[in-house]
C-alpha cells in the first residue's frame, strides 16, 4: 500500500494549518517525563517521591507487577500483550501503592504506566480477551495513580506484532485482512483503556511516523514494512478515541537530534506527512499529538559515557541543553528524557554516574534562561 488518494492528504494539510504549529508562548504546558533503566516499579514510585521530585521532570515512566497467591511475581508491563490473563487481586499492591502516590501532595504527578506490545505470542486473529482485559486494568490502575495514562511501548522487543511478513498466517491471508484485524484490535484496545480510564493520554513510544519513515515517505509499500501493521492498528485506536482522550507520538526516533530544523521536520511529519497513511487525516489531526524522545547517553556502547568529562560525551551538556530546549518549544505538550547508563534515583538515594552539569542544563532550557 502507497500513499491515500491525494484528496486525503490535501485533508491532512488542512486540518493541520487550521490546528497551527506548538505556540511559542506555551512552556508552562509543557512536560518533562523520565523514562530510562532506572524505571521503578509502583512500590519505589510510593516511597521515593521526595527524591524524584527534586530532579527537573514533571513525572517518569514506572511498571507494574503482579503479585499472584503462592506463585512468583509476574509482569503486567511486559506479559499483558499475550495470553495471561491478569486480575486485580493479584494487582491490590501496586493499585495501593498508586493510591498512596495519588493521594500525595507530590508534585511529580505526570506518571505513566507502561504497558508493552509484549510478549506478542499470539497472531492478530487469535483470541484477544486477554489483551484487552489487560489493557482495561492496566488503564484502571493508570487512573488509580493519578497520572495522565498509559505509555504504550510499540517496539518489537519480542514478537513481530507488526510486521505482516512475519504474521503466521501471512502466506493465506492477504495484506488487507491483516490490515482490517489490526484495525479492529486498534478499536477494541481503546475502547477497553477508555473503559477504564476516559479522556485517558495513551503515550506512544512510535506512532505513524515509524512506518512512513519505513516507506521511505509513502513511496514504499507499509505491507513491506517491520511496522507496516502499526498504521492500521493506530487508525483503530484513532477511531475509538473520544472525548479529552489523546494519542501522543513520542517520536523515538529524535532520540539524537542536534538541529533545531530537525524537530520542526518532525513536527511535520507527526502533524501532517505522516497522516497520508491514516484512514481518517481528520481524526487523526484531532486525536494526536507531537511529543518528542531524547537520549542522554546517546551512542554511549560505541562513545561511552563520561562522568569526569562531560564534554567527551556524544550529548554535552550544553548540546543537550540546545536539542532540549527545540523538543520543548516543537512539542505539544510532552517531552521524554531516555537514560541508560546514568540514573535520576537509587535505592540507596540519590542519581548514579550522573555529572550535574546534566541536570542544571535541563533546568536551565525548561527555564527559557
């Protein structure tokens, strides 16, 4: 499949004009989400908060386990996209932990629950209750902790899920009945996190940007794509979207940028390029919106990470500064900080092998200074 008939696009571009570019007067709207290796778990999320809220982000990414009778721990971050099936019984930890985190006076108040499209263990037709019974709760606990809504994680960390080559039954079932399943699981998935939370934020790690980057700006067809089928299953969540429930892209792929004209590009392509490969570019311009990702140890295995010198690293400080302060301004309203080796909080309290140069820089561009 190539691009939409012209009159789709010319749909998109309008829409997006009407909808305008981020307003330059808009910081205070913007947040700042942490997102890294030192993910916590519901638990550190309820006892650590003095400590996060000290550092310049608005809230982070935290994961959820359950806690079944006499059996291990089990995660629903990254066991929900599969067969198991989890309950809220063996949640009530994590949802006490969420209402303990709600019912704090803590500003660190913009956190996202992850749920991954992991394990993926199972094709587009197979039977999906319980996916969507897990994203039902998983959205129920979202809204327990107080938070915005769910980060969606759409890698393929384990099963192709969206790569119609891959799909098992790929060589009987043409490119359109994948395309229509996927759809339809788009649509029931959020109408499911809607149930249990509406007006919810889903907060995409890739959007539509990921596969019209793939085809190489729709002059490959997406059914040839790794993530050909994420189009799709996007329009599905586009269409059940309602009232305040937004969709945000956020746009993995700046995880690097240096340039100022390279998040403007981006921008486009979230608000209007990519668009051509949606069924509705009217929906779609209601419904999401541009964030931006950034790397701070960028390129760390093959550069290294440089604690005593920051200016060695691929991101100095000051050009994180400069890449942070374009994210921030190009946004609509979030930005996601990754970090593998240097960490924001410990258990023992405090960051790791993280240079305070790096903190006073992000302050600073969230200052405006």
């Amino acid at each position: 499949m190539g691009l939409r008939p012209s009159v789709r696009i010319a749909m998109a571009t309008l829409v997006a004009a009407l909808l305008g570019s981020a307003s330059a007067g808009a910081g205070d709207r913007r947040s700042l989400i942490e997102f890294g290796w030192d993910e916590p778990d519901t638990r550190f999320l309820r006892e650590h908060l003095a400590e996060m809220e000290k550092t310049p982000f608005d809230g982070c990414v935290y994961h959820v386990d359950a806690h079944p009778a006499g059996a291990a721990p089990a995660s629903l971050t990254w066991q929900g996209w599969g067969r198991r099936r989890f309950s809220a019984e063996e949640l009530a930890e994590a949802r006490a932990d969420l209402l303990a985190v709600a019912g704090s006076p803590s500003r660190f108040r913009r956190n996202f629950l992850r749920f991954n499209t992991t394990p993926a263990d199972l094709d587009w037709f197979d039977d999906y209750s319980a996916v969507i019974a897990n994203a039902r709760l998983a959205a129920k606990l979202a809204r327990s902790g107080g938070g915005p809504g769910l980060l969606l994680d759409t890698e393929a960390y384990e099963g192709k899920l969206f790569d119609y080559r891959k799909q098992r039954e790929a060589s009987k079932r043409p490119w359109t009945e994948y395309a229509a399943q996927a759809r339809r699981r788009g649509r029931e998935v959020m109408a499911a996190m809607q149930d249990g939370y509406p007006g919810l934020t889903v907060f995409l790690t890739f959007g539509y940007t990921l596969p019209w980057k793939q085809s190489e700006q729709g002059r490959k067809p997406i059914s040839e794509c790794p993530d050909g089928l994420l189009a799709p299953f996007l329009d599905g969540m586009v269409s059940a979207a309602q009232g305040s429930t937004r969709i945000v892209d956020g746009h993995e792929l700046s995880y690097g940028y240096r340039d100022r004209s390279a998040f403007v590009e981006a921008r486009r392509a979230i608000t209007r390029d990519a668009a051509a490969l949606a069924d509705d570019p009217a929906a779609h311009a209601r419904v999401i919106s541009a964030g931006f990702g950034l790397w701070l140890d960028h390129d760390w295995r093959k550069n290294g990470w440089h604690v005593d010198d920051p200016s060695k690293n691929d991101f100095t400080p000051a050009g994180f500064e400069r890449s942070l302060r374009s994210a921030l301004e190009l946004s609509d309203e979030y930005v996601w900080i990754y970090t593998e080796t240097p960490r924001w909080w410990s258990v023992r309290g405090g960051p790791v092998a993280l240079p305070p140069a790096y903190p006073e820089a992000i302050r600073r561009a969230r200052s405006g200074d």
